[in-house]
C-alpha cells in the first residue's frame, strides 16, 4: 500500500490507501484506485530506467483522487512534462499537497526532469514566468 505524509510551514497531510474486495481505495474517502492507473512516482520511475516505449503508451496520470492528461519530450537525458487537469471541478483527496507535487502539476508551467547517465534523477525544474524552482536529489 502506498503513505505519504507531509509537513511543510502551514501544511500537515497524511494521505494512505487500503485493499477493500480487491481494490485499492485512499483510507478514509470514498476514491479508488483503478488497476491501471499509473501516478507521478510510476512515471519518474520509468524515467529513471529509460522506459521510453512504456512513457509514450501512457496519455493519462492519477494524482492525489484528480485525473491529468500527460505528455512527455524527453530529449537527450531530460523529459519535459504536458500536465493538464482532466476534471478542474474535482477536489481529489486533499486541497493542498506537498511543494515538489504543487510544483510538478502547477498550471502554465514548464516542467522537467533531468536524468543522469547512471539512471538517477537529479533534479526537476519547475519554471513560471520569471520563477524558477528546482528540486534536487541528494543520494548521500
């Protein structure tokens, strides 16, 4: 089963699922999880191994109970994100989800993830405008 818990200055959230007659539902909600959907962590994965012929089959990603279309350029080591809501009415699980998620699927905003020749992610730069924010990985 899948946990993510979240503590940020004026952010608190813990998200977790459970296996209910063979589904996967998030605890304490009424939304599921379909077998076939695939999430943000699945795709970096993929990106991480260089999965390029699954990365291109996937158009539609679940985040959080909200449903994205995705597209994905990767040139040479970097993927450059397409995220588009698929339902903005929707609230999901949670109204507010962690800085590098908000960043990742933040509107108008250009998405990527730089990828090592080892297979490891290095970082994801998230730009807006004149505001640009990267997140990277420290595997010390």
């Amino acid at each position: 089963m899948y946990e993510k818990k979240t503590l940020q200055p004026n952010l608190v959230n813990f998200i977790e699922t459970e296996f209910i007659n063979d589904r996967v539902k998030y605890k304490n909600s009424n939304i599921y999880i379909d077998r076939s959907d695939i999430n943000i962590f699945s795709i970096l994965y993929l990106m991480a191994n260089n999965n390029k012929q699954i990365i291109n089959k996937i158009n539609i990603i679940e985040r959080e109970g909200k449903y994205y279309n995705i597209s994905i350029i990767n040139e040479n080591d970097d993927y450059e994100l397409f995220l588009d809501e698929v339902n903005k009415d929707s609230s999901g699980l949670i109204r507010d989800t962690d800085i590098f998620l908000w960043g990742l699927f933040l509107p108008n905003t250009k998405k990527t993830v730089k990828v090592n020749k080892s297979g490891f992610i290095e970082q994801c730069v998230f730009k807006k405008g004149l505001l640009t924010v990267k997140a990277e990985i420290d595997y010390k």
